[in-house]
C-alpha cells in the first residue's frame, strides 16, 4: 500500500512561540498579502521549566513543543518539519549603525546593493557591540535589524529599490543575543525534531502584528509582558528606533499571591485570572480549602502590579525620551485588569491612549476558524506574519547548502568560521587518512599506508573556495564533508602472492594465506608448507575405531616436530630466500612528490596505488591546529589561494599559515 504520508509545503507557515509560561502554535497560508491562520495550539509548561524568557530545561520545553506540534499535525493532517521562532529579549544588545556607498555613476538601486548597503550598517553596529562588551570573548548572534531610514543622493527615502542614484546611505538598529539563549531555543527545536526555518526577535515579530507599517509614522510603543519579560518596542518617522526589555512581567505578580495566600504557582495564577469574581476557592500549601473575595486578591496584587507599570514606563522614557502618543499592550501578562490603567498613569498619559493590542490583527492575518483579537497571540502571530509576509529582515542571510546559517556574529566572517558555527569540525574539512599496517615479515618491518580521504567539496557562491575566504550577506556555500580513507589492509596472500608455496607463521602459529594482518604482527615463512588441516583429521579418526588408541599418539608426534621445526630456521634468517617474491607481488609503489612547504624542502611517499596528493594533505604537516583557530589561515600554492582539493605537483612551493589578519 503506497505511503500517503502528507509533509508540509513550501507554503505552509508554522510559528512557535516558546514562552515562559507556554507554548503556542501558530500554522497558516498567505491569501492576498495576509496570513490565513489555520491551526492555533496552546500549552503550558508542566513546571517551571523556563525563567525570565531563558530555557532552563531543554528536554521539558521540547516535550511540550512536540505535544503542540503534534496537535498541530492532527488538524492539518501534514507532518510539521519546518519552524519559525522567536528569541527572547533577555540580555538583549541594541546598537545603531550607519553605512554609506558611492557608486561610479548614477545606477538602478537593486536588491543586491541594498543588501551590500544594509550589511555594512550591520558591521558597523556590530563593531558598536564589541567596542563597548566587557567580555570580548561572549560571542552574540545577530538575530534581527529593522532600517531606521535611507538616504538616496542625501534625500531621505522609504525604499530605494528601483530608483535610480549615486550616494546611499542607511541607518539600522541592530539586535544581538548572546550565543547561549539562541543556542539553547535552536537545541529545543532539534530535540522536538524540527528545523528552524527563521529566527527573529520577540518584539519584532509582536510589532509586526499588533502595529502595521503605515502606523510606524506615528511615536508608538509596544510593550509585550508576557510571563518571564517585558519587550518593548519604540516606533516614529515610519521607522523602529528601538528595542529594550524588562525582566519585571507576569510572573511577579504571580509571586506575590504566593506569598500571601501560601499557594502553588498553578493555583496563584487560576486566582490572578479569576479576580473579577465575587469569591474565589482555594486550597493553600496545607491542603485547607480557603476562600477570598475577588476585591481582595486586586488589592494584594496592586504593589506588583503598580511596580510593573513602573518599570514599563521607566524603560519607554529612556528609549524613546518621552512618554510616546500611545501605547499597545501585548501578551498574556497584559491581561491583568488594571494593569492598563496604572501604565497610563506611571507615563502621565490618558487612559485612552493605552489599549490592548489585537484590534489591528487584521491588517495582516485572519481566519475562518480562530478569533484572533487576543493580545496574548501578539508574538506567535507576529512570527508567522513575519516569515509569511517576508518581514524578517534576511538582508544578512547567508546559505549553507541551500538553507540559512546560523550566525553569531564577532566581526568578519570566513568560510571557516561559518561551518565550525553549523556544527562541523576540522575533521569534515580535512578528513582522516586510514589507519596505516605496519608487520614485520621475516624480519623486514613493512609499512602499508592507509588510503588518503576523499576531499571535501567547498563552493562559495558556485566557485572553489578556500576555508579562510571572508563571507558576505546573500553569499551561498556547499559543502560535502570529506570522507575519511579507509585503513590499509592486508592478507598474507597480498605479501606473499597467492601462489606462495612455503608455510607462513603469524605470531608463532600457522596459518592459511588468507590471514588477515594487523599491525604489530610477526610474520615469519619457511619453504615447506604447513598441515594446517591435520587438526581435522582426529576428529573423524575416534568415531571409525575408538577402541585402538595407538592411532592418536601418531598425532601428537607429528604436530610436535611441526612447530619445533620453523624455530631453527627463523633464527639463523633463511627466510629471506623465499620472501623476495613478496614485494614481486600487489605491492607496487609511486615515485615520491617532492614539494616545498613553507619554504622548507618536503619529500612525500608515493601513495598505494599512485594516487595523487592534495592541497588537504599537507594540512596536519603545518603544524597549525585547525580545530582552534582565531583568525584566518592563508592556503597558497605557487602564490595563489589554493582549495583543498587543489593536486600538487612535482616542485610545488605550498605556503600554510596563519594570516595577519584577524576578526573584528
């Protein structure tokens, strides 16, 4: 019966946003500029599995990323292979930069010189971060930039595809994150079985749903507050000027009623939600059923709620320098009741200037199935938006195999650099030669080479490359690993040549020409051959005449003399005579390739078989170790850059060594 297994589509959109509290699926198409929402799946963490945005658990969190996903696949009857997600603001780095061209002469603006442009405003932000890190050693990725303006030919500008000028110029607000938050989302996604097809930001992608770009003309602010963060986004003149979070959010409200009515978070959050009620049950950390009026649980949560307020508004001002023209509150922490009018008050602003977001959902995404206008689906909305709609800003994308690379970012960036990033090791760059044999035939040591791996294959942008070749935005590598050599092997028959017609003894005992040999062996030969099939014979002989028992004691008057006899030969090296058939037989050895390695006069042994050396070879004789390098290696052969898989060639001068340039 054939497999009707149905997989998901290049179009299908399938968003998980990893919150703090839960985790919510978000699965569409994109129908006319806006994403029709399919499937919508939502579940809570069993236990406290994340803190303030960060995994803390990665098996729990990914246990439940496949329970939504799984639930997600029942309703689309597809499997879910791809994913987009959203990093958390936690110890999140904003830095502007700016960057400028000046074309030859007036030209069309196309994608790839935005792209050239943009990038260079994105290392000078960069070079921003590790001017002012404490730890230069902390490695960030990039994880998103929006474009705060363009200037063509010194006039500001919206867009420039498609106009026609000489000087550009663009401002962007980069955001970085260190290594280890967006290394252990990208762990999640590996052990729930899924790939990650984008990565943004939280705020970002919230903003992308909760305020349209025609909106962005005005000073808004979005504040996400979800259970472990708030995310805050600031918008004016038609552009994002920044991001920043605060640790305070839904979670120290929570807390406090802990605190007070001594119950488990799950029951203090049931509470928290259930506030507006007349009287609310209980039962505390005694196991005593208790109950409250719901006035009184708004009372005890008012100091938290106020110190919230206030650590939103604080960290509006400091961005955006004044309290804005409004403010949309995002995520399920915004949810409380009278948070909306506590952060209207900490920003002296009207109560009608601060709303909850989802009225403007629309503008982006619908559905025939969901209602949409909950502000706690700002961020897994605004991931898939975001991916769906082309709103990720992937100017700054480069491909490995066809597929995005993960990034983090620490200056300039090679080939190198962004492998050992996606998971390879010198070892798929240089690949192993195999275990050489090394036997002792007759007193004679004899070596056998292992085969040399196969190379690896290194295009960048469609071209053979080098490993210490600088990568840009939009460039595309390929890469097939090398393929170990497989270790030298060895019968007596391949030393000895199958028609050998002496006895052969391998560390002091007979054996057959079709021995195979491991290194260390003793090898030795003698001109008559040995019974080795006389063992057999005792064992037919009992069952025809078991009553005589003369017939055994033959036996072990021929096997004694048998080993007695070799002994004397092998000590005064009558061997010899036999074994000049041996290297008469498979052994057949290249002429050796004389080459000059950093200068210095290099002889290299014909390979098995007269297989040429590569570029690759002379790697582990550079004395460099690749597997911790901290800047880029020259290859060069006879003054150019060479590939791995460059043949050398009789008196070729080969140059490998560490480059004077480093990163940053």
């Amino acid at each position: 019966m054939p497999d009707e297994t149905k997989y998901q589509d290049g179009e299908l959109i399938f968003a998980l946003d990893i919150g703090t509290r839960s985790i919510i699926g978000v699965a569409g198409r994109v129908v006319d500029e806006r994403l029709e929402v399919l499937a919508i799946e939502k579940e809570e963490h069993g236990k406290r599995a994340m803190l303030d945005g960060q995994i803390e658990d990665i098996a729990q969190v990914a246990k439940v990323a496949r329970s939504v996903t799984d639930r997600m696949e029942a309703k689309l009857d597809c499997v879910l292979r791809r994913v987009s997600v959203a990093a958390a603001g936690r110890a999140l780095r904003t830095e502007k930069g700016r960057f400028a061209m000046d074309l030859p002469q007036v030209s069309r603006i196309e994608s790839d010189l935005i792209s050239q442009l943009e990038s260079g405003a994105v290392s000078d932000a960069e070079s921003r971060l590790s001017d002012g890190d404490e730890s230069p050693q902390r490695r960030f990725y990039l994880v998103g930039y929006t474009v705060s303006s363009y200037l063509l030919d010194r006039y500001p500008m919206t867009t420039l595809k498609g106009h026609t000028g000489q000087q550009l110029e663009a401002e962007v607000v980069a955001t970085f994150l260190p290594s280890e938050v967006v290394e252990s989302l990208y762990a999640v996604m590996e052990a729930a079985g899924l790939e990650v097809a984008s990565l943004t930001l939280e705020p970002i992608a919230a903003l992308n749903a909760v305020i349209p770009a025609d909106l962005r003309l005005l000073n808004l602010v979005l504040a996400d507050i979800g259970a472990g963060t708030s995310d805050i986004a600031v918008c004016r003149d038609g552009a994002v000027v920044g991001y920043t979070m605060a640790t305070i959010a839904g979670d120290e409200i929570t807390e406090e009623l802990m605190r007070r009515y001594l119950v488990s978070f799950a029951t203090a959050e049931r509470m928290k939600m259930e506030m507006d009620s007349a009287t609310i049950t209980y039962r505390d950390v005694l196991g005593l059923e208790q109950s409250v009026p719901g006035v009184q649980i708004r009372e005890a949560l008012m100091g938290a709620a106020e110190n919230l307020a206030q650590e939103i508004a604080q960290r509006v001002v400091a961005l955006n320098g004044a309290p804005p023209s409004a403010v949309f509150l995002a995520g399920g922490g915004s949810k409380l009741v009278c948070l909306r009018d506590l952060v209207a008050q900490a920003l002296d602003m009207s109560e009608r200037r601060v709303a909850l977001a989802g009225n403007n959902y629309s503008v982006s995404a619908f559905s025939q199935e969901y209602e949409l206008n909950d502000p706690e689906y700002a961020t897994p909305l605004g991931i898939a938006v975001s991916a769906g709609l082309g709103l990720i800003s992937d100017s700054y994308r480069i491909l490995l195999n066809g597929k995005p690379a993960k990034l983090f970012r620490s200056g300039t960036l090679t080939v190198l650099d962004l492998l050992m990033m996606n998971g390879y090791t010198s070892a798929d760059l240089l690949g192993r030669t195999g275990k050489s044999l090394v036997v002792t035939v007759d007193g004679q040591r004899m070596t056998f080479r292992g085969e040399s791996a196969t190379p690896c294959t290194l295009l960048l942008n469609g071209r053979e490359t080098t490993p210490s070749a600088l990568v840009y935005a939009g460039d595309a590598i390929e890469f097939v690993p090398a393929v170990p050599g497989r270790s030298a092997a060895r019968t007596v028959a391949d030393l000895l040549g199958i028609d050998f017609p002496g006895g052969v003894m391998v560390n002091g005992a007979p054996v057959g020409l079709d021995w195979t040999l491991h290194s260390g062996d003793q090898v030795a030969t003698r001109e008559e051959p040995f019974e080795l099939d006389a063992p057999e014979e005792p064992e037919e002989a009992p069952p025809e005449a078991p009553v005589p028992e003369p017939e055994p004691e033959p036996e072990p008057e021929e096997e004694v003399p048998a080993p007695v006899e070799p002994e004397p030969e092998m000590e005064p090296e009558a061997g010899p005579e036999p074994f000049p058939e041996a290297p008469a037989a498979p052994l057949s050895f290249a002429r050796p390739l004389c080459v000059y390695l950093n200068g210095e006069p290099l002889v290299l042994p014909g390979k098995p078989g007269g297989e040429p050396y590569y570029l690759m070879d002379l790697l582990d004789r550079s004395g460099i170790d690749f597997s911790k390098l901290d800047c880029p290696v020259e290859l060069l052969v006879n003054g150019e850059e060479g590939a791995f898989a460059c043949e050398l060639k009789s008196n070729d001068a080969v140059i490998i060594r560490r480059s004077e340039r480093r990163p940053g």
